[in-house]
C-alpha cells in the first residue's frame, strides 16, 4: 500500500475553509496568513510532519492559552494551512489521528 501524500489530498475543502475562519477568529490577532505559507514556511516546515506541525499548533497556541482549542478546530487550522500552501484538497478529511498524521511529509 502507498503512503499517504499530500499532493494526493489529505484534507477536504470544508476543512480549509473552517480553518480559515478558525485561523481568522483565534489566530490572525498575532499571526498573518503570509507566516503560514511560502518559503518561508517550507525552509521551516519542508521534510517535517504534518503530524509535527499538528502537535506545535496544538502545544503552544493560541499564545495566551496553548492547548484550549478543541482538537478539531487544530486539525482545520492545519488544513487551512496545507491549503494556503497549494497542497490540494482531497475527499478525505484530515484527523487527529498521530500514525496518520506522522505519514504525511511536508515536502513538494
């Protein structure tokens, strides 16, 4: 069986928008979308995880209390930025799930 890929789609569209109001509502207080893609996000993120991307949002965001997000709503913030990134949407939702997350390499 082939590895999960990114440029196969490993989120869904619904999951990118709803990252983009999550992004919008919790996020953009600090952070500007231009930080979340291009090369300086992939000299940052490129050969990592999706998994490792998963976890730093998770552990160290939003700055004023990491952590207290719903799961789900990192997991849309993370397709948002994959989508920002022109990795394509696909018609399988990105999870939470560690093993799936750690299978899919940032890289082009």
């Amino acid at each position: 069986m082939e590895a999960p890929s990114l440029v196969a789609g490993a989120y869904t569209a619904r999951q990118a928008e709803t990252g983009a109001t999550v992004f919008t509502e919790t996020c953009a207080e600090c952070h500007d979308r231009v930080e979340m893609h291009g090369s300086d996000f992939m000299f940052e993120w490129e050969g990592s995880s999706v998994g490792r991307l998963f976890r730093y949002i998770q552990r160290t965001m939003p700055d004023d209390a990491p952590g207290s997000l719903p799961e789900d709503a990192y997991v849309t913030v993370v397709a948002y930025i994959l989508s920002l990134n022109d990795f394509p949407a696909g018609s399988v939702e990105l999870t939470a799930d560690t093993e799936k997350l750690n299978a899919l390499t940032i890289a082009r």
